[in-house]
C-alpha cells in the first residue's frame, strides 16, 4: 500500500484568531521519546499563522519519522448510533464481555470513565431524548448527537458555553440551516419538558446551536480504532486505520484542529484503543517545517481529492501534490 493511502480523516479547517498554547481545551501532551517508547515533556512543535491558511503547527526541532509528536483527548466525544451498544459511553473504547460496566442503559469500559462521565449523564437522563434520536437516525445525523452531549457537558459545568468558539464553522446553505433548525427544536423540547431552569439553558439559542453545529461539522474528527500497543510499526497500525470499516464515533479536539491539510502529508492522526488521538510523523521533519496531515483518502486522484475539499471543507488545496496535478 502507498503511504500516500494511509490517511483518511475528517478534520478541522480553523481559526485565525486566538493562541491555543494557552487554552486549558487543548489536553495534549507528549514530546521525548524514552526507552520504553512512553512520552515527557512538551510537544516539540509551536502554533503560528500562515498568510495562506490560517493556523498551523510546526516542528521545533528535527523529529525522525515514526516518533510520536503529541497525543490530545477530545473536548468532545460522542458514539455513534451503531456502536451504541459496543463502545464505552465517554471515551469510545470498544467493550470486550466482562469489561463492561453498566449504569443506567450505558456501558462503560471502567469505573474512571464511568465517574468522569457521571456529570453530563447526570443531565442527559433527566430529559426524554427519543424524538430527538430518532430525528438523527432517519436523517442519518451523526454532529446533532454531538451538540446534545456538549449541550449536557455545558449545564453539569464540565465545560463553557464558548469552549469550541475558537474553531472555524462551515459555510452552510439554507436547506442545511433548515434541517439544523428541526433538530434544535427537538432539542430544546428535551429540555423544557425536563423542567430544567431557564438560566441552565440560557445558552441554547438557535444562533448557538447552530454556530456549534457549523463548527461541529468541519471539525470533528471520525474515530476508527486499529487497536494494538504503541510499540506496533507506524506504517501498520497506520494501514489499518485506513482499512477499518466503521466509525465509533466521531470527536471535536483543539491542537490537532489546528494542523492543516496536505495530500502528500508529512503527519498523521491515528486511535489506538480509545478517543485519545496520537499525532505521529510519516517520514523525517526539520526544525521549523510545518507540520500537515491528510483529511481524506489520499489515495484517490486529483480531480476527486479537489471536489471533496471543497465541498466538505471550503478550500481548493494547492499543496506540492495538487500543483503537478497527481
């Protein structure tokens, strides 16, 4: 398999705006590899701006192809509808028998995540989410979900209002912004029917939710789990994330967000057992190189890699690749 098949993603296409260096959102660590292939220290990479494109990552030092460059967990995480039933609630590790542990219709893989959960599902079981979910399903929605599981997240106090204003919303059209309104009704149905109080829920304006959803859209990354242990070949795990069938879910994270796209990308974002994202590179990268991973197959040609860049995420791209027409 060509490397250049290795990575297929949804991903962010971000803000020019505020420094992520010092957000709390960002959850990310790594940086000298030890012995035992574990992490110390700050990334080795730096956030900065590009006249072309807005936000990018670039390296700080050499790092040698195959090192791991930072992990990141998601600001949010959500399921989805198929694998409901088979992957922990909150961190999206697929559930194995016994290692099951149930609390009010959910799984979760451990008691931690089943504690770090009991916030926003505190919230969640308190309000009829029937129409709601069924309004996914027949629409084949996956991002709404997402927005009820922050929306919960938000009134537990797990997170702000704001937390994923930094992020770059869609364009969207006027039949999508119809849809988007349908599914903020039910949402907010769920909710005054829960009795919740009006300052609980003040934040949930159809302007919010769907300035959430637009950013939800381009932003969130879907999660294929290859499985495996950090000592497993990159170039592996890597085609094996690319032949995954399904999705577990789908999750919304800060720096990653801010790594911009290449068809020819020197990076890389795999998940190995959970939501937990792991940024590695593909081959050697210089001190000062910006760093760049693939949003979609980049297996496929020109002319198909053009279309799908700018319908899903607003851009033609010009990269090395594109510019001799491959």
């Amino acid at each position: 398999m060509s490397r250049l098949a290795l990575t297929r993603y949804s991903r962010c296409y971000l803000s020019r705006l505020l420094n992520p260096v010092t957000s709390p959102l960002f959850y990310s660590s790594a940086a000298t590899n030890r012995d035992d292939g574990s992490q110390t220290g700050p990334p080795p990479i730096r956030v900065g701006l590009t006249e072309s494109a807005g936000r990018a990552v670039f390296a700080t030092r050499r790092i040698s192809a195959g090192d791991l460059i930072h992990t990141a967990k998601p600001v949010v995480a959500c399921p989805s509808l198929v694998s409901f039933d088979s992957v922990c609630y909150l961190c999206l590790k697929k559930l194995m028998g016994s290692e099951k542990v149930q609390d009010r219709g959910v799984s979760y893989c451990s008691q931690e995540c089943q504690e770090n959960a009991k916030g926003f599902y505190d919230v969640e079981t308190r309000a009829d989410w029937s129409s709601f979910v069924d309004y996914c399903r027949t629409h084949n929605f996956k991002y709404p979900l997402m927005v009820k599981r922050l929306c919960c997240m938000i009134i537990s106090g797990d997170l702000p209002a704001d937390c994923l204003d930094i992020l770059q919303p869609a364009a969207l059209s006027s039949a999508m912004i119809s849809k988007i309104e349908d599914g903020y009704g039910l949402l907010w149905n769920a909710f005054r029917k829960a009795n919740f109080k009006d300052e609980d829920v003040a934040f949930l304006t159809k302007q919010w939710y769907t300035a959430i959803l637009a950013r939800i859209r381009i932003n969130a990354f879907r999660i294929d789990l290859v499985g495996g242990s950090c000592g497993e070949d990159l170039l592996s795990l890597a085609a094996a994330s690319v032949e995954c069938e399904g999705a577990v879910g789908h999750a919304v994270y800060m720096l990653p967000s801010f790594y911009n796209h290449d068809c020819d990308p020197n990076a890389h974002i795999m998940w190995l057992q959970n939501a937990d994202a792991r940024l590695t590179t593909l081959r050697d990268v210089e001190e000062g190189e910006e760093l760049r991973i693939c949003y979609i197959d980049a297996s496929m040609g020109y002319e198909a890699r053009q279309t799908i860049l700018s319908q899903g995420f607003g851009f033609l791209c010009n990269c090395l690749r594109c510019k001799s027409g491959d």
